[in-house]
C-alpha cells in the first residue's frame, strides 16, 4: 500500500513539473498569456480591443494603434469611475419623496368621505377652585410641587400632623381626575345638522383623558365620525370656560382658556407638542386637511417597521419620548408623573402614578434631571432611542377667529348655567369651534429610493456600452477568458498537442 502511495505522489509531481515547462515553452515562443488575449479581442463582443491588439488592423500601423490603446485606456479609466461612484450611490441608497394627492372613497355604496381626528380639548384650568377649597391644604401643597424646585420639594413635611400628611398618598392623576372642569363645561358637539351624540353615542362620542395638561375632553376618541368636504360636513364644538372656577394658581398664568389639538384616534394629546391656545368669547374657525408620510426601512430610511405601538397608542417619535421619559422616572423612583393611556403594550412593566410624597422626594428631581439630559443641545445622541414612525398621520389646520357678536351673547345669557346670566358671562366664558375639511383630497408623502438596482444597471451598462462597446455577453466572456487563462496556464488544459507526453496520461495508458 505504502508503494502505491509513493508511485502516485510521484507521478503527479512529475505532471505538475511538466506542465510548467509546457508553460514556460509556451510562453518562451509567444504562445502565452499575450497570444491568448490577442485572440480574446479578435472575437470578444467589446469592439474596440482589436484595433490594439490584432495584427491584421491597420497592419504595421503602430501610431494608430498607440491611440487607440491611449483612447482605451481613458475609457477604462473614466468607466472605472462611473462604476466607483455608481457602487458608492447604490450602497449608500439615497431616498427623495415623492408627492401625491388621492381622493379617499372607502365605501363603494356610499358617498365619498373622510375621517374627522379625534379632538383633545383641555382647559387650561387643571384644577378648579372649589375642588381645593374643599381639600384645606391641598392648593398650597399643589403650588409648592407646581414650582418645580426639587430642593424645594424635598423640604415639604409629610409627616403625621402635618397639613400634608394626609395628601402624602394621593396621586396627580387622581386629583387632576377628580379636581378638573366638569361635564357641564362640554355643552354641546353638532355635526351638520345633528347632535354627535346622536350620529356616534357614548362612549364614541367623546371620553375624558388624564394627562399632564388635565383632565381634558378627547372628542370621536375611536374615529368613527366622518364627514364630507366644506360646511356640509362641518363639526361645532361649544365650551363653557367657567372662570368662576378658576384657581388662584391658574388666575396667575398670562393664558387663560383652552388647549386644542388635532390628532390621529391612535395617538394621544400628551405626546403632542403642537396645540392650539384657544380663549373664551371668540368662535374659531379651523380648516382641516389630512396628510400622510410615509418613510423607508433600513438600508434605505431609518424607520424601524418592527415598532407600531407602545404605552402611549400608536408608535411616534413622541411618544416613543414619552415612554422613554417613564421608563427613565420607573427606574428611578418606581413610579411615573401620569399612568399611560395603554401601559398594556409594554406587559413587561407595571406603570403606575407616583404619590405627592413620592413625586415630591424623587419624581421631581429625577424628571428634571433627564429633561436637561434630554433637551441638551450639545449631545448628538441621547438614551432616548427613538427612531422616525415608518407612516404618520397629520390633521393640519389652519385658524381663524372672530369676536362673539354682542348681539349673540345677549340671545346665549338666559340660557347659561350654573348661576351665570349675562351678557358679559358669555362673552369671557364662552367658546365655539366651527371644524371643517376644506378639501376631500388627501395629501401623501412617500420617502421612495432614488437609486435602486435599476438605476445602478443603467448607469454601469451605459458607460460600458458607450465608452467600450461591452454588454453582458462582454463581462460573461472576458470571466470565461480569465477562468480559462489561469488553468491553461495552470494546469495545462486545452494542450492536446502534448497531453501524451504527460507522465500521468502514460500511466493512464
């Protein structure tokens, strides 16, 4: 057995030295690499080789030739560099938008229509003034937190006989909840020409929203009314600002009124910085159009498709902020500001509302601490991972205002509640919205690749074309030629002439 072994090394050592003699014969008489790539370029599909290299082109011509390589080997260079650039465009995927309008008509049996946003309307009055009264202690307590000093707020007594004490366990939700304006203050929601009530009854009509802001009213909360475009479809919203009921906190702020934002039903006014401050004794009218964006995913865009909900409705880069924010708050403290709307969507942790003491000895501080981190604008980067929403939904309004007609108010006084009668009462309490579509067209925004696989074929097939006359059938044969070349030059294939000089093809023998 060992014999057999060492016969067979010894033959294949003793081919593989013989073919390199075969190659370096070959190429000692011109029959190398230079001979085989005279005859590539005599049936290669790329026209302009053979003008260099073929000898039965322009004969002895050499200057002619010498220009032709010259005027060659540009055109590889330049082609190089389109195809550079073409890699480097395709890799880093550049996207633009595109801009389209679409007119919606999601029922084939009925009339063309369109979603009206679901209205928070909070008021600016957090907590009203009999609300405190009745909890003795509460408004001096409420406005010590309300000054956001943490060194402040770590001095407050909670200890048993103080006025505190017995606020120590309340929460803000609960007294935001409890101490807001009243239903009352709704007084009415018409829709053309019927109460909303009577086109989308409760709970779809409207329902209350604890936040930051207060307890606010948040109107079609789930998306089910619909309109058409202009005064047929109108909307009118009445509120009653009660300023008999305004606290002594809020009678201090510069603003009084109402803060008014137009949204999407999935997503929630708290994690939406763009409102509207309206006041009392005006009617507002507010022109509405709907528009989407749409955004790419990775390697294109920076959307990430994976995230669609969190604790706060539909994924947002704000509210992807806020739950960051309480996220930062339930691992310092345990506890967060306000509960989330939807803490369900995060099943993982349970979000719940810090107490006044709990709030007072580390909420406040450790809030304040991440909004410095948070809004420095040194930092490229923060811990808040919150990447753009791959669709947006936007309601853009546009506002007008006039007065409320005196003439007006005088038919409203005899019809006030709670105690007021006047003219005057109506004029500083009283508050109307006209909402209207101004169009049925909804506007679309899609972020789109500008250079894909096409484009990066288009641009490498046209400089090869033009420039050297190269298809596909070109790249396929110059691989082929290579592939072939390096056994030829290897292994000795295709040399039939001397193959049986070959000590393995004589064994074989």
């Amino acid at each position: 057995m060992r014999r057999y072994f060492r016969e067979r090394l010894s033959l294949v050592i003793s081919s593989v030295t013989y073919k390199y003699r075969r190659v370096k014969e070959r190429n000692r008489h011109g029959m190398g690499w230079l001979q085989d790539f005279k005859e590539f370029s005599d049936g290669t599909t790329a026209h302009g080789v053979k003008y260099i290299f073929h000898p039965s082109v322009h004969g002895n011509f050499k200057v002619v030739k010498i220009l032709f390589l010259v005027v060659w080997l540009v055109a590889i260079a330049y082609s190089l560099f389109v195809i550079y650039n073409a890699v480097g465009n395709y890799v880093g995927k550049p996207t633009g938008t595109k801009f389209q309008v679409i007119a919606q008509n999601p029922y084939k049996e009925k009339p063309a229509s369109i979603q009206f946003p679901t209205i928070s309307v909070c008021s600016h009055n957090l907590v009203t003034k009999s609300y405190f009264n009745s909890k003795k202690g509460l408004e001096s307590l409420w406005t010590e937190l309300d000054q956001w000093d943490p060194d402040l707020a770590e001095k407050i007594d909670f200890g048993e006989g103080s006025e505190a004490a017995k606020y120590k366990d309340w929460t803000y939700e609960k007294i935001i909840a409890e101490g807001g304006p009243a239903n009352w203050t709704f007084l009415q929601c018409e829709h053309f020409i019927n109460l909303c009530e009577e086109v989308i009854p409760q709970p779809d009509f409207y329902e209350r929203e604890t936040t930051l802001t207060g307890n606010c009213f948040r109107i079609n909360p789930n998306g089910k009314l619909r309109g058409k475009g202009g005064d047929y479809g109108k909307m009118q919203l009445m509120f009653f600002a009660d300023l008999n009921e305004y606290s002594d906190l809020t009678r201090r702020e510069p603003q009084y009124g109402y803060t008014v934002v137009f949204h999407d039903h999935e997503s929630y006014s708290s994690t939406i910085p763009s409102g509207f401050w309206l006041s009392p004794g005006s009617i507002y009218k507010v022109d509405l159009s709907l528009g989407k964006e749409f955004r790419e995913p990775p390697p294109a865009g920076t959307c990430d498709p994976t995230r669609v909900n969190n604790t706060y409705g539909r994924y947002e880069e704000n509210s992807c902020i806020a739950q960051c924010r309480d996220d930062v708050l339930m691992e310092k403290c345990g506890c967060v500001h306000v509960s989330p709307p939807h803490p369900r969507n995060v099943p993982d942790k349970v979000y719940r509302g810090c107490t006044l003491q709990e709030w007072a000895t580390c909420g406040l501080r450790a809030y304040k601490e991440w909004v410095v981190e948070y809004s420095n604008v040194n930092r490229v980067k923060t811990d808040c991972n919150c990447p753009a929403t791959c669709t947006e939904i936007q309601y853009k309004a546009q506002l007008s205002s006039s007065q409320l007609s005196k003439f007006y108010a005088e038919g409203k006084a005899s019809k006030l509640p709670r105690g007021y009668n006047s003219t005057q009462d109506v004029l500083e309490n009283l508050l109307i919205i006209d909402i209207l579509f101004t169009s049925m067209q909804i506007s679309e925004i899609r972020e789109i690749v500008t250079y894909g696989w096409g484009n990066f074929l288009g641009d490498v097939g046209g400089v090869l074309g033009l420039f050297l006359g190269a298809s596909m059938f070109t790249i396929i044969e110059f691989i082929q030629f290579i592939v072939c070349a390096i056994l030829k030059g290897c292994c000795g294939l295709n040399d039939k002439d001397n193959r049986s000089h070959s000590p393995l093809a004589n064994e074989n023998l």
